[in-house]
C-alpha cells in the first residue's frame, strides 16, 4: 500500500494478492472525477501550463486556449472544485476513478467502478496548512500509533448508458452501492524497506477472474 501527498490530489494505491497467486492492483485518487480524458489532453496541459521563461509563470493567453479546446477539463474542475479537502488521508475518500466490468458466470457484463469510504470522521483542511513538508505522513502514522484506521471498499453498480470511457463525468449518484469489504490500515513502513517502493500501481493490472 503506498499513499501519495499532493497540495489538492492525494493518492492511494492497493495491491491484492490472490489465493491462487494472481495480482490486482488498484490506484485511486480523492477527488469524484479526473480532470482530464485523454493522454493528449494531459499533454496538451502540460504544455499550456509550461511557464513562459520572461514571465516565470504560465501563459494566461495558451490556457484558455487549452480550456476552450477541452470543455470536458472545465466542467470536471468545476466538481473537483465544489469538493471540501479533507484535513488528512485517514479521512480522504479515494475514488477508482477507471470503470471495469464484472462478468458472471453466465457471461453477462456489469459495468463498475468502486471506491474507499472511511470510517475516520470528516474534517475540512485549513485554509492555512503546516508548513512542515510531510504534515500529512506524519498525522497519518501518529494516527496509526493510537488506532487502526479503516475503510470501506464500495463498489459502484453501473448502468448500461453510464460512461466507461471518460473519468471526467461523475456516474449519478442514485446507482446501487455495495460494501464489499473493508480496509484497515495498522501499519507504516519506511520505504526504505517497503516492499511496496518499487511497485508500479497500474490501475489496469486487474484480476481477469469471473
């Protein structure tokens, strides 16, 4: 498990070692959609909000010219923007924003995507965080020392017509959600002997089982 501290965008990554041997790794983010649809697109982000070597800042003029080109990026921020931040990881949501299909025995095909609720109280973030780098690892491990944190794995029924291609839309919040299980979290690890340092949390290394 490896848990990753941006300023707004924070990271879980799981690894799922099955009993016959497969991997399943899942990456999550806490926020309910991705701001960007496609790799051209974040590379077209980078490079409009590359800054102008005389101004030491991005250039006004190329990012809206970004944001004209990608509608999608607009409306997602909008949603990223409307939610709180929470004040650590033990009480982030984190979201697999990347949808799957459940297939059953008999074939037939569920669309899903799932995420990690917690069981840690909600707290909104300062408007004036620490000015210590690692804040939130630090929090997170005294956190641990006292108790075990925990959350809840939720998967997501989808519909047919729900998008499976494009993290910037949210599915609607009336779709069935099942607990499935739970997480608990009662240990941290330098990574300087984690086995998780040289793991790479691909999102699309799944479990291919019925």
């Amino acid at each position: 498990m490896r848990l990753m501290q941006p300023v707004r965008f924070r990271g879980l990554g799981l690894q799922f070692s099955l009993p016959d041997g497969e991997l399943w790794r899942t990456a999550m983010i806490n926020l309910p959609v991705f701001p960007l649809r496609t790799p051209q697109a974040f590379y077209d982000q980078l490079i409009a909000s590359k800054p102008d070597p005389k101004q030491a800042s991005p250039d006004p003029a190329k990012m809206q010219e970004f944001l004209a080109r990608y509608p999608e990026t607009v409306a997602a921020t909008k949603i990223i923007k409307g939610q709180p931040i929470p004040s650590g990881f033990a009480n982030s949501t984190f979201h697999g924003l990347n949808a799957f299909h459940f297939i059953n025995a008999a074939g037939n095909s569920t669309p899903v995507r799932w995420l990690f609720t917690p069981e840690q109280p909600f707290e909104a973030a300062s408007d004036v965080p620490p000015q210590v780098k690692n804040y939130l690892f630090d929090a997170l491990i005294e956190q641990i020392h006292h108790q075990p944190l925990r959350w809840h794995l939720i998967v997501i029924v989808g519909q047919p017509a729900d998008p499976t291609d494009n993290a910037t839309l949210p599915w609607p919040a009336e779709r069935e959600q099942i607990d499935v299980g739970t997480l608990t979290l009662d240990r941290a690890e330098s990574d300087d002997n984690s086995a998780a340092t040289d793991i790479n949390f691909d999102p699309l290394s799944a479990s291919r089982g019925h």
